[in-house]
C-alpha cells in the first residue's frame, strides 16, 4: 500500500513509545516493591471536579447528547469570555471563541486555515513536537529555532526578525511551554509579535497551560497584544478534563467563519457531553478547586526541581508554569555510563522503576542532553521518584 507523503513525513510521538515501553516494565514489577512511578506524561492527576462530572451526568440523563453547531454551544463560549475578564482582565468577545474537539483540533484547524503550501512557520527549539507535525500536515514547513537558557528556551524578536525569509508565514509560539514550563516574557511576546505585524505574519500562541502560571509577571496572555493574535487554549490541563477532548481558539472575528466552515467538514462539532460538562468548570466551587490544585502543582514543583539541581541533574530555568522540569541529564549520564537522553531514560526506567521523556521529542538542538519529568504526578509519589533517582545516580 502506498503511504502519503504527508504521512510518512510525520514522525513517531516518542513520549508515547516511552510510555509504552514503561508499560511494560511495570507489568514485570507490579507486584514489587518498587512498582513504577510515571513522571513522562503531561496528563494531571487530577480528574474533573465533582460539579463537572454531575454535569456530565445530568447532561446524559436529560438527552443532550445531539450534535452542537461546529464553533460550540453558545453559553460555553460566553462563560469562556467571562474567564478571560474575571482572571485575566481582557474582553474576549465570546463570538471570537470556537470551542474545538481538544487544543490539538484548535491547532489543526488555525494551520489549516492560515498555511499554505510551502510556508515556513518559525517555532522555538526545544518545543511540543506535535505541533511541528500540525504545521507540516498543513503542508508547512515548521523552522526550529535553537534557544538557550538565557532566553527562557523562548524565541526573541532579535531571532524571528534574523529568521525571517521571503516564505516565512508567523510563528507558532507556546507560554508556558511543554516541555521547559518557561514563559515568553510580556515584553518579548509584544517585541515578537511587532516583528511579525511588521511583516505581515501570523502570531499563534498555544496557551494550554496558561491556567497553571506560578509566577505574575509572566501569566499573561498574548491575547492584550490585540485581536490578530491567534490563541489555542483547552479544558485538558488547568481544568483537569483531559480525556474529554475539549479546547478552544480565539481569533480575529473575520476568521471564525473559515474556522466554522473548516470545523464542520472535519470534526462536525467537539463533544456535546463535553460541552456541557465544561459550563461547570466555571462555578464558584470548581474555581476554587482549580486554584487549590494550581497550589498543589507550585508545591510539588518547589519540592522536585531543587532535589534534582542537589542530584547533578539541573534545570537550568526554574519554571513559571505548567508541570514540567526540563534538566540536563548530561552529568549523569557520565556517572552511569551511558549515551544520551534516550539511553538515560531507559536506564532510569529500568533500574529505578522510574519513566521520563527523553529529548529526542522536543527538537534537535541540544536535546540529546535533556529530559522532560512531568511534576503532574503526586507529591508522594515524586518524593519516592527522588529516593529513587538518589540511590541509582550515588
């Protein structure tokens, strides 16, 4: 059977590989005393709160279970905007909101609309790589651009301004992002989207985890720097609903009708039961929860990242957000004799009991010297990975 081009160009998500590798390990030490502990994916701990679950519920029982119109229900998209004002201080206009089948559908569907044929989009190097392969599905060519640590791992306008060529289309950003918790700081976003105006590109900021900033001057959204930029957000992180495949872009309004159209020949419409569920994300009581969870995940970060800095495996940028510690894990892999992040992780795996993403994912510069621990998992069981970590490395 011939495979398509565009298929083939598409590589393996090897978080997901690791993962599957991890299963199997735990299976042989379920029973031990050691059993694995997962620090490799980005998935909250966390499950929906109580009043969204019965929403979910009642939602079934009372049969709106039917197809929604392809940019969401009208009431999901006004509590969106609410939150943009209530948390955030920004108007929103709800009809710039389409709701989407996940973050990942919002990403397909604003590449689809915006990319054509041989445009390059400028993307900071370490990032998320299934948003290289949007960018590509959409016939793209995603430019990874090497950052340091001195910039946060974030693109600056000095880079995107030297990048830029006669096919370059905009630049697809992430704040916080996967897999550095790092932030672009306001004034560099702004710098960076100046450039971009200038030359009449795109701006897209994938904000999923913009929920879960820990620190003030950088939990922003890009969305004040005016209506062109494009905002990719989702009930998966900071809300905790990541099996529910719901998200949502915001876009100039003149683009929600290409969306809409877009939205209703690929996707038809995001889960009704989903929808419906999410208007209770937006209550008093799931509101504080998410806020008690958001402390939850600081604390866990402010334990997790000084332990591995004291284990030789250092992250360079204390993260502002998300949950993840992005460390160099060169020195011990001098210490343990091995070669690479992959090598690494599947040494940690198999000898501590412990999973992590090797850096192979994320890029190309310098990520053979890095690994991704995801902090989503519970104190408890990051206090342990650290015993364990301890004891492989003395």
């Amino acid at each position: 059977m011939r495979i398509s081009e565009r298929a083939r160009r598409i590589e393996p998500f090897y978080v997901m590989e690791v993962a599957k590798a991890a299963q199997r390990v735990a299976q042989q030490v379920a029973n031990t005393a050691s059993p694995m502990i997962y620090l490799n994916i980005g998935e909250p701990d966390f499950t929906a709160p109580p009043l969204v679950q019965e929403a979910a519920a009642k939602a079934i029982r009372d049969g709106r279970t039917q197809y929604t119109q392809a940019t969401g229900l009208e009431s999901l998209r006004e509590r969106i905007s609410g939150w943009y004002a209530t948390r955030f201080g920004i108007a929103v206009p709800a009809q710039r909101i389409v709701v989407t089948a996940g973050a990942s559908a919002a990403l397909q569907l604003a590449c689809l609309a915006l990319i054509e044929a041989g445009d390059e989009i400028l993307m900071p190097d370490p990032s998320y790589p299934c948003n290289r392969h949007f960018v590509s599905a959409a016939e793209g060519t995603a430019v990874l651009l090497p950052t340091t640590a001195q910039e946060r791992f974030q693109l600056s306008a000095d880079k995107v301004e030297a990048a830029w060529g006669p096919r370059t289309r905009g630049v697809l950003l992430a704040s916080p992002s996967n897999p550095t918790g790092t932030s672009i700081a306001p004034d560099e976003l702004r710098r960076i989207h100046e450039v971009v105006r200038r030359n009449a590109g795109i701006t897209i900021v994938d904000e999923i985890y913009l929920g879960l900033s820990h620190d003030a001057q950088y939990g922003q959204s890009g969305l004040t720097l005016g209506e062109d930029i494009i905002s990719v957000n989702s009930f998966s992180k900071y809300f905790n609903m990541t099996g529910w495949r719901l998200g949502w872009l915001v876009v100039p309004e003149a683009l929600v009708p290409v969306i809409e159209r877009l939205a209703q020949n690929l996707f038809i419409c995001p889960s009704t039961i989903s929808q419906y569920a999410a208007l209770a994300c937006f209550e008093a009581d799931s509101l504080a929860l998410y806020e008690q969870r958001r402390a939850e995940f600081k604390a866990r970060r402010d334990f997790f990242i000084p332990a591995l800095n004291e284990m030789g495996l250092a992250v360079p940028v204390m993260p502002d957000g998300a949950f993840y510690a992005w460390a160099d894990c060169s020195a011990a892999c001098t210490r343990l004799g091995v070669q690479g992040s992959w090598d690494f992780a599947f040494e940690v795996m198999n000898q501590a009991h412990v999973a992590v993403t090797p850096g192979r994912d994320f890029g190309t510069a310098q990520t053979r010297d890095f690994v991704r621990f995801s902090t989503a998992n519970s104190m408890a069981q990051l206090q342990e990975a650290v015993v364990r970590l301890r004891a492989l490395l003395a």
